[in-house]
C-alpha cells in the first residue's frame, strides 16, 4: 500500500546568528590571505596550523590589538541580539 505524504507545512527557518568572532579568528582573518600568499598552500588545516604558530609568537602587546576588536565585535553582537545565546543555533 502506498500512504499519500502529509503536505507538512514547512516552518520558515530562523537566521542563524553566528557567534561574535574572537581574537584569535579575527587574526586569522586579517591573516589568511597573506599566510596563503607567501607558501601557495591550499590546504586550510595546514594554514591554520602556520596561522596558530604565528598567533602564539606575537607579544602580549601584538595580540592586544586582536583583543580589542574581538571586545568591541562583542559589544555589538550584545546591541544588536539582546537576547541571543549560542545555543539558538542547536
């Protein structure tokens, strides 16, 4: 026997709110480009890796910058989403 499928009324999705990105990913950010420029690689977990690297080797003072930005990304994200938490996605 052959049931005919219920026409489920699709709920529209709700837009996911990405986290605010933190320091680190900002850097990368910034980075990547630069990373993939200088050695041609193409694999993303190997530029990770030389991006991590360079990460850990910058001073206090260099990653401060990175900081700052991932502070402020966070305000905003705060401002713009009162109410949201990281679980909202799962």
């Amino acid at each position: 026997k052959s049931h005919p499928e219920a026409k489920r009324e699709k709920e529209p999705k709700k837009p996911v709110i990405k986290k605010p990105l933190n320091a680190f990913m900002l850097y990368m950010k910034e980075m990547r480009a630069k990373v993939i420029a200088e050695c041609t690689l193409k694999e993303s977990a190997a530029i990770n890796q030389i991006l991590g690297r360079r990460w850990h080797a910058l001073t206090r003072e260099e990653q401060a910058k990175y900081y700052e930005l991932a502070r402020k990304e966070r305000q905003l994200h705060m401002q713009l989403y009162p109410s949201w938490s990281a679980r909202d996605n799962y």
